[in-house]
C-alpha cells in the first residue's frame, strides 16, 4: 500500500454538530459569529479568529465546557470504523480541528480509537483557560492547508474529509476529497468546479479505501 493519510475536520464531520458553535451559542458573551465573517470575507485568518471567540467562553471551567459538548458528541456512521481500520492497516488519520482538545480527545478516549490531532489546545493558567494552535512555517491560509502541504511533501497520497468554509483551502491541495453532503465544503467546491466525492456516511470512504489501495 503507498504512504497514504487521511486527513479531516471533527466539528460537523466526525460529529454530526458543528460542537464549538454549539458551546459559543449556549456561553459566549458577544456576537462570536462576526468573526465568522470576517473569516470568510479574507479579514482575519481562521486561527485568530477562533482565538477571539474562545476568549468569549474562557471564563468557564473546561468541565463545564465538556458537559455541555457531550451533549453533541454525535458521531457520523461509520466515522469510529474508519480510524480503526487506518489504525489496523498503517494508515495515518489525523484530525485538523478548529474546535477545542476538550472535547475531541475526550471523543477520542471514548471511542477507544487513535488519531493524530491538530487543534485548539486547552490549557489552565490560574484559573483562566487559554488555548492555542499548532504553529506551522510557511504562508498558508490555514494550519489546515499546512498540515496537508507538509504531508505532500512527505509523498503521501492525501485524502481530505470535511464541512466547512475553512475546509476549502486544505481540500484543494489534497490528492482526493471527499465533502459532506450539502456542506459549505461542498457548495464552495461546486462552485470552483473542484472534483469531490460527496457523502453522508463514513463506510463510503471506508469502501473507498477498501476498494482503492
């Protein structure tokens, strides 16, 4: 089998919710979705952005935060067989997740499966949460898109899973992408004329792979 990684977003792929926004529309204290926004109109890059919103929620402690995510811990059929079957056959599947370490590794440890994860990290300083992101040289629009050019140039064959906006720029440099149905992802990939595979359940990335490599 050639070297070959999976790369995907958790919030809205993995998981069925968008889990930050669910926790910023229940605590934040300001309108978070301007950054958004700001986001998508090429205003602010994605990692200050989240930044900015989880500042609005850091007054919490992370328990509280974790309560209420479980609540939308919701995973996407088949999403635990696939990282399973990438751990059993020496496929790399790594999470490229704006959403928070609480919650994801916490997913993680629950489904008993192993994945490499990039993503806001949750840390306690007296008292106070912070968080930040891995750091990557090199102008890309996203630690995303990062992750998928240093996999590239490592001569991985790189699949891209995922939902959103800030999905864009890491699919399109990906060797194989597969969108969820209906998504901003696929929306915007539509309309770049961007090949994709669009789906609803993970077995058919799993088939995919089973069929493929």
């Amino acid at each position: 089998m050639k070297k070959l990684t999976i790369i995907s977003d958790f919030d809205g792929t993995i998981v069925i919710y968008d889990v930050f926004e669910k926790i910023l529309d229940k605590f934040a204290n300001d309108d978070w979705r301007l950054y958004d926004y700001l986001v998508e109109e090429g205003k602010m890059n994605l990692e200050d952005a989240i930044l900015k919103q989880f500042s609005m929620i850091s007054h919490l402690k992370e328990f509280e935060i974790l309560e209420y995510a479980k609540n939308f811990l919701i995973e996407r059929e088949y999403a635990s067989n696939l990282i399973a079957f990438c751990d059993e056959n020496n496929i790399e599947f790594i999470i490229a997740s704006a959403g928070l370490s609480t919650y994801i590794k916490y997913f993680l440890t629950q489904k008993l499966i192993n994945a490499k994860v990039y993503c806001l990290e949750v840390n306690n300083y007296n008292g106070k949460l912070f968080g930040k992101f891995p750091k990557f040289n090199g102008n890309y629009k996203n630690f995303k898109e990062a992750i998928v050019e240093k996999y590239k140039k490592d001569n991985f064959f790189v699949i891209y899973v995922g939902d959103g906006f800030n999905d864009v720029f890491p699919a399109v440099k990906s060797n194989k992408i597969f969108a969820v149905e209906d998504s901003l992802l696929s929306k915007n990939l539509d309309k770049l004329k961007i090949a994709h595979e669009k789906f609803v359940s993970f077995k058919k990335i799993l088939d995919y792979l089973k069929n493929s490599f």
